[in-house]
C-alpha cells in the first residue's frame, strides 16, 4: 500500500529551500566561501525532498528523504555556524553530514527499486 503526501516532509523542504535563498543572498554580499556552499547544498537538495514529499510513496522512500533532509541540516548548519563565527556544531557535524545525504540519495535509488504495493 503506497503512502499519502507528506506535509511535513513538504514544509521541511520549503524551510530549506527559503534557507538557501536566505544564505545565497548574504554570500553574495559577504563574500560567499562556506556559506555559499551550504546555500547551493540547501538549493539543489531541496526540491528532492519536496518531490518525495508530494508523491504517494511509501515508507522506505520517505525514511530515505528524512535522511537527505537531516544530513543537509548538519552539513548546511555546521557551515552556516562556522561561517558567522561560531563552534562547529559538533566535531565531524559537516563530514557526518555529508555521509548522511550520500545514503540519504543511496536509499532513495533503493528504495525506487522496492516493489510497489497493490492498493
């Protein structure tokens, strides 16, 4: 049985899409380097998440996008905190990250690949 649209999934992806709108803007007045790194990540990640988010799909697509979604947030957060001169996040916060969206965008390929339940 397949899944229903998920709003919170779709609200997570808006957030960081208007967070990369946010911190591109500010790069490109302060001088971009980390920040504007994190922007494009929170940009071209971002309509994936909302594309899981609004078609019918089942569990294991939607883990795989919560995953995509939650290592953006590390990753974009411990630049982002880095950036305006705070601590990392915690160390590794980018590297863990990183890892995170790798399997985040390996679980959705799989999770593609499950057989479709019949309604």
């Amino acid at each position: 049985m397949t899944g229903t649209i998920s709003r919170p999934l779709c609200v997570a992806a808006a957030l960081s899409g208007a967070a990369g709108v946010v911190f591109s803007a500010i790069a490109a007045h302060a001088g971009g380097g980390s920040l504007g790194t994190a922007a494009s990540f929170l940009l071209m990640h971002s309509p994936a998440i909302l594309a899981v988010g609004l078609v019918e799909v089942g569990k294991p697509m939607r883990l795989s996008a919560w995953l995509l979604f939650a290592g953006l947030t590390l990753f974009a957060g411990d630049l982002i905190a880095r950036h305006f001169g705070m601590d990392r996040l915690f160390p590794l916060a980018a590297p863990t990250g990183g890892t995170m969206m790798i399997f985040g965008w390996i679980a959705i390929g799989l999770a593609a690949l499950l057989p479709r339940a019949r309604a």
